[in-house]
C-alpha cells in the first residue's frame, strides 16, 4: 500500500473452532432441503440450513441414511464427522464414496466430501475436537456461499467424550451422569447451523449478497434405543427435526424405518409446496398422515377382538393404511430407480394412493364388498409406482388412476 507496508498472503485460514463464524444476516429458514427420502420429503422435511437428529438403536439404518442424504440432498458440499465409531465404518465410507457418481455433477462423490474421522480408540478430546472441527469447516464453505450439509455419526459418542472428561475435571455430574451443561452444548452446536448472508461482497460486476447454509444432520445411538436417555431428549429439544427410527421397521426390512408415530417436523412449509409442487399438498399429506394414525388404532383394537369384528369401513382404512407403508413410505436405497424420488413423482404417488382410498370409500357406500375392491388387478399397478422411471412418472401415475377410475366404474361407481 501508500505505507509500503507488506501482507502476507496465504492459502490457509485459521480459525478457533469452538467460536461460530460471523454472518451478515441470518434468513429465516423458506425452503425445504431435497432429499429424495418420500417419508422425509412428504412428511418430515427439514430447512435448507435447519437441524434433524436421527435416534435409533443399532441396526435400525441411521448409517445407510446418513450416506444416502451425502449422495442425494440438494447440498453442494457435505463435511460427514465419523465421531467414536468403528474403523471399518469410516474405512466403508473413505473406500465407498469415491466409487459413486455424484448425481449433481457426474463427477465422485468424494470430490465435494469432507471426511473427518475419529474411531473409537482416539482420545476422547479428539472426538471433542472432531465435532466441532466439522461443523467450522461446513461454515468456511459456507461463508463461500455454498449450501453444506454436515452429517455427524454419531453424537452419543461426544456426549459420551463430555461425561469423560467431566468425571476426570470432577464436575459435578447431571443426569446419567453427563455433565451438568450437556444441554447448552448441544443447544451451541446445533445453533451454529443455518441460512445466512455471508459477509462482504462477489467481486467483478456482480455485486449481490452471498447467500449459504449449513444443514446439521446428528445421528443418535441411545443405549437399548431408549429415547428418554439424556442425549436423545437434549437434542429433541434445540433441533427442527426429529426422525424416530424403530426395532420393529428394521426387522420388517421397511427401509427407512423411520417411525410416522413418534417423528415430527417444526418446519412449515405449506407455502413452499404450494407454489412448487401442487396446491392441494397439504390436503393430501395430512389425509394420509390421519391414515396413518387411525391404522395404529384400530390395529390395538385387532389384537384385542380380532379383524372380523371391525366393520368394513375400518378396514379398508387398514387396506390403504398398509398400501401407503409398503408402496410409499417403503423405500429401497439400492434400486436404480427408488432410491432417489423426485417432489413431482413424490406427489402423484401420494395422489393416486388417496384418489384409491376416496373411489373405495364411495364403493362401500353402494354397499360393494371391500373383497371385490382388494381383488382388483389395478392394486398392482399401484405397488409398482415405486419402480417407474423419474421421467415420465407423471404420465405413467396418471394412466394408472385412469385404470382405478374405470375398474371402479365397472363395479358401478362414478
């Protein structure tokens, strides 16, 4: 400069991981974050910048989630923290992902992959460090203006680090005894996720504001899959989203084995789907979602007096109760076609589902038997909705509903 002043000018940036990055402005989360899931997508999305933690015992799937949301989310950079876990976990993910296309820019996955490891035999101040290594390398792509997902795997081994290291400090201890403040470190880490402004300026003739986000995704294995445990009931409370995986799904080989009964969103985005996709997507998903919830009732009553004392109302909900769980909300992560689904596809899937449920609704008020309904050939096209390719889905649904319409009408209802 005027001064003769010199600046040394690098290629590193240092920064104390444990401080948040400043921001200009944080924005109000508008906007889902794609993932390709139908139970997430439809159901329980989260903001792009928004939190979700995935609880569940061993072997319900939280892994092979996490790998699918790296693969398929709408994010341009994923930093994935492997904190305490086995070695030949985070050798699976370091020799797996850079052999998968990423779908965004044909290129390997592993070319917009941070990687951090930290296996179960390291320091406990290691897995400390781990944690918030990742979530300040997410905000540095951020504050580039990229969206980032960080996907953490899992934090009961941090919260475990914290109980460690409190007990050799000799805090006094919380609940289970974890450390008195595990709430205000949890509520520190999953508030420095978000969608912000960055600071300062693009270069050149485009002078717009940067926009980024950082999107959390904590995976959570509570002892014995016990939510009540303190990790599980701390997080619930400081994050947007909570995905609750289930022992009985798994077993059933009901991928995700998220459960529709014990998971929620905070996140509205009625609007959103609205302009986006379709205006009556509200309606559909909360028709659905009653589906769902009237099934686990009258499944409690089954087990005490049996189907056959249910009137046949009832049980048709049952029939597309179980249609929706096994052709909708099942979804496989290694077929070449469902293992990523579209909003639009998503949509009419859901569409021609609930268009079955109301034509049936009207047969059994013309008194046709729920038998002729479920013998209908038209019930296979619809288990197959899964399997049609994204382009051209909508013509393809569309043709099937046809089919629903005339198989109905030869029963004799409009």
């Amino acid at each position: 400069d005027h001064k003769s002043a010199q600046l040394e000018i690098t290629l590193t940036s240092s920064w104390p991981v444990r401080q948040p990055r400043p921001v200009q402005t944080r924005l109000a989360p508008i906007e889902p974050l794609i993932t390709g899931t139908r139970i997430i997508d439809t159901f329980f999305p989260v903001a792009k910048g928004g939190s979700a933690i995935i609880p569940g015992g061993f072997g319900t799937g939280k892994t092979v989630i996490e790998h699918s949301l790296a693969r398929w989310a709408d994010t341009d950079v994923v930093v994935y923290v492997g904190c305490g876990e086995r070695g030949n976990e985070m050798t699976e993910v370091l020799e797996e992902f850079p052999t998968l296309e990423d779908p965004r820019t044909g290129a390997q996955l592993m070319e917009r992959t941070v990687l951090i490891a930290n296996t179960s035999n390291m320091p406990v101040a290691a897995r400390v460090a781990s944690i918030y290594t990742g979530i300040t390398i997410a905000e540095y792509y951020r504050d580039m203006g990229y969206d980032v997902l960080l996907l953490s795997d899992s934090t009961s081994r941090w919260g475990e680090a914290l109980r460690e290291i409190s007990s050799r400090l000799e805090e006094m201890p919380g609940e289970e005894g974890f450390p008195a403040y595990l709430g205000a470190r949890l509520s520190e880490f999953y508030e420095r996720s978000g969608r912000i402004i960055c600071m300062g300026n693009l270069t050149g003739t485009d002078r717009r504001r940067r926009s980024g986000s950082v999107s959390i995704v904590g995976a959570i294995s509570p002892p014995g899959g016990d939510f009540s445990e303190p990790m599980t009931q701390n997080s619930m409370r400081v994050v947007g989203t909570f995905w609750a995986l289930e022992y009985d799904l798994s077993r059933r080989r009901h991928f995700p084995a998220i459960s529709w009964i014990r998971s929620f969103s905070l996140y509205n985005f009625c609007d959103w789907y609205t302009n986006k996709v379709a205006d009556d997507w509200a309606d559909l998903t909360g028709e659905a979602m009653t589906l769902l919830q009237r099934e686990v009732e009258l499944l409690e009553i089954v087990q005490l007096v049996g189907p056959d004392a249910l009137a046949e109302a009832d049980r048709a909900v049952l029939t597309v109760a179980r249609m929706l769980r096994e052709d909708f909300l099942q979804q496989s992560a290694y077929h070449q076609v469902d293992r990523f689904c579209t909003l639009e596809k998503t949509y009419w899937m859901l569409k021609a589902i609930m268009d079955f449920y109301f034509r049936t609704q009207s047969a059994l008020e013309k008194q046709v038997s729920l038998i002729q309904i479920t013998s209908l050939p038209v019930l296979s096209d619809i288990a197959r909705m899964k399997e049609l390719e994204v382009k051209g889905a909508e013509i393809s649904i569309k043709v099937i509903m046809d089919r629903v319409r005339f198989s109905f009408a030869e029963l004799g209802v409009d």
